[in-house]
C-alpha cells in the first residue's frame, strides 16, 4: 500500500510539474495540454495506467495499454496534423508509464507470494507422500511378519496339541516307573529272604535232602538278579526320557508365550501406524521432548510449525546447541518482563522462562525489528500465566 501512495504522490507531482512550466511559459513548447479536452484525455490515460498497474502485472496489462495510448496520441497528431499534440500530450503519459514500470504492482507481489506457497506446498505434499510410502512399506512388512508370526503360532498350537500328547507319555511312564520300582523292591526282599534262607540251609549241613532245594534256590536267586539288572536300566531309561520330555515341554511352553507377546506387540503397532497419518506437531513434540533441560509449551510449538522452513531449521538448531550447553550460553533476560530470557541468534529470538529444573520455551520470533520485538513481547508474552 505504501509504494501505491508513492506511485501515486509521484505520477500526480510530475504532471503538475508539467502542467506548471506550461502555465508559466517556462518552456519554449507546451509539455502538459491547457484545453479541457486534452488535459481531460491526458489525465484519463495516466488513471488508467495506474488502475491498471495497481491490478495488473506490469509485463502483460500495463505495457500494452502504455503502447495502446502511445499509438491513440500518435495517431490523433496524425489525424489533425499537429505535431503539438505529441509534445504536449507525451510526456505526461511517457512518464507515468515509466514510473509504472519501475514499481512492482501489488498483483505481482501476490502472484509471486502465491507461487511462493505453492512450491512450499508442493515440497511439503512430496515430503509427506515420502512419508507415506514409507509408512506403508513399514505396514506391509508388519502384516508379513504377523502372516509368519501367526503361521508359528499355528504350529505352535500344533506344538501344544503334540505336548498334551507328551504330558500324556511321560505320565504313564511315571505309573509304569513307580510299577516297576515297587516290582523291584519285591525283588530285593525276596533277595534278601533267600540269602536268610542259604545261611540257614548252610548251618544244616547234615541235612542231605536240603541240598536239591539249595541248588534250585541259588537258580532262583540268579534269575532274579538278571531280572534285577534289567529293571534297573529300564528305571535308567525312563527316568532320561522323563527329564528330556520336562525339557522340551518348558520349551514349548517358552516359545508359544513369546510368540503370543510378539504378536500382540505388532497388531498394537500396526494398528497406531494405521489410524495415525503424518503429524507434523506430533513429529516435532517428539524431537523436542528429548532434549535435555528444555521442554516446549502448547503456543510456542504452533508458533514453531506455523514459521517458514529455513526458520524453523533455524530455531530447532539452536534449541539443540542451548539444550546441549545446559541452558547457559546466549541467554539474557527480559528487562521489561521479569522471569523471562531471550536466547539471541542472527535472524531471530527465542523466549525460556524456567520451570521447575528445566526451561520451558514460551516462543518464537523470526525478526531482529525492534518494533516487532516489542510488539511480540508487549501482545504475546506479558499474557503468559
């Protein structure tokens, strides 16, 4: 709006400049018409040039009315033979059309910024389609690791169901154990019987009919002990294959818990990835939430997302060069509010105050304009809480 006024100030100034020196009959040859036709047409041809600057562009609207207007004085110096009408008539028109052309029209300005955010915004939708992709490669790669995971589990419940089975051995192998442990203790009290008896066949020598039974007796007492051995080594088995089934059970019993956390885990996460898309603030309180000695208020973080990218690149920078100096550094504090600091940086400020053991970070300003400072800390900062 400000150059407008200067535009304008400009173009009415020349011409009444021109229009004087005519009055005056400072110049040999008239430069600013004096009939009320002419100085009408003259004064018509500079308003359009500037209502045409003010809502046009300089390179397409306005040159080509300028070269429009040009041809008309010509043409009309033509048609009543008078080369007086280019001298009078031209130079007020050349001049507001140069001075058009050397000031940059609002409608320019609002174009570039326009294109301006629209890169921005073209930038921004290939970083998040970026993000995108990778979350659903990520996605995908969860659903193939929960198809296996679930496959495990199958055959972990195929693993379950052989278990029962295994529980189901080793607990009529326990019976049959305690079966034959009871058979062998039978068979080391007869043993023992048998011994008593040879002691006491031994101590009736003289008694000739005892020796057939003796014999038939020591028989006996081999086979028991063959039977005896044989028992043994089975009790030996048993009891291996006992403690190797315990084993394998508790494995299984191991693996099919941790498969069941595992798959809980990624379903949780899948489930996250999928409900939540890209979150700038959320990817922001992240990074900053790990800072040592520095957390974000609510206010300062939107004020952050809401700046331009180089500046934001710019705070979070110095952020993490304050957090790593442990809150000492370029830090002075506020003389027109107390408990507040400014941390100084070439291009901007950012504003701590401390809370508790940590500083908290109440806001941004990506101008080193005193009037701005002053106007951030007198509308934004003087209502904290």
């Amino acid at each position: 709006m400000r150059e407008a006024l200067i535009l304008l100030f400009l173009i009415v100034s020349y011409n009444f400049i021109l229009w004087f020196i005519t009055e005056q009959g400072l110049s040999p040859v008239p430069l600013f018409p004096q009939d009320v036709y002419h100085v009408i047409l003259v004064l018509s041809f500079n308003s359009v040039l500037y209502i045409s600057w003010l809502f046009g562009e300089r390179h397409r609207t306005v040159q080509w009315i300028g070269y429009l207007f040009f041809f008309q004085i010509v043409a009309l110096s033509f048609y009543f033979r008078s080369l007086e009408i280019v001298v009078r008539d031209l130079p007020p028109v050349i001049f507001t059309f140069a001075l058009v052309a050397l000031f940059e029209s609002p409608t320019e300005k609002e174009i570039k910024s326009i294109e301006r955010e629209r890169e921005e915004l073209l930038v921004e939708m290939d970083r998040i389609r970026r993000e995108r992709e990778r979350i659903d490669a990520r996605l995908r790669m969860l659903r193939q690791e929960i198809r296996k995971l679930e496959e495990e589990r199958s055959r972990a419940e195929v693993s379950s169901a052989q278990r029962e089975e295994l529980e189901e051995r080793l607990r009529k192998l326990q019976e049959e154990l305690e079966e034959y442990r009871e058979k062998e203790s039978r068979l080391l009290e007869s043993n023992r019987k048998l011994f008593q008896l040879l002691d006491m066949l031994r101590s009736e020598s003289d008694v000739k009919s005892s020796r057939e039974e003796l014999t038939g007796l020591r028989k006996e007492r081999r086979k028991l002990i063959k039977e005896l051995i044989q028992l043994q080594e089975l009790v030996d088995i048993y009891a291996d294959e006992n403690e190797k089934l315990k084993e394998e059970n508790r494995k299984l019993s191991e693996r099919l818990k941790d498969l069941q956390n595992r798959l809980s885990v990624l379903e949780i996460e899948v489930e996250n990835l999928s409900r939540k898309p890209p979150d700038p603030e959320s990817a922001y309180r992240e990074i900053l939430s790990s800072l040592p000695e520095v957390e974000i208020s609510d206010r300062a973080l939107g004020e952050l997302i809401r700046s331009d990218p180089d500046k934001r690149r710019s705070f979070v920078r110095e952020l993490i060069k304050f957090s790593l100096r442990e809150g000492k550094g370029r830090i002075e504090p506020l003389s027109t509010l107390k408990g507040v600091y400014k941390l100084k940086f070439s291009g901007g400020r950012i504003y701590v105050r401390r809370k508790g053991e940590r500083w908290e970070v109440v806001g941004f300003l990506d101008s080193e304009d005193e009037k701005e400072k002053e106007r951030y800390i007198r509308n934004v900062l003087s209502r904290l809480s």
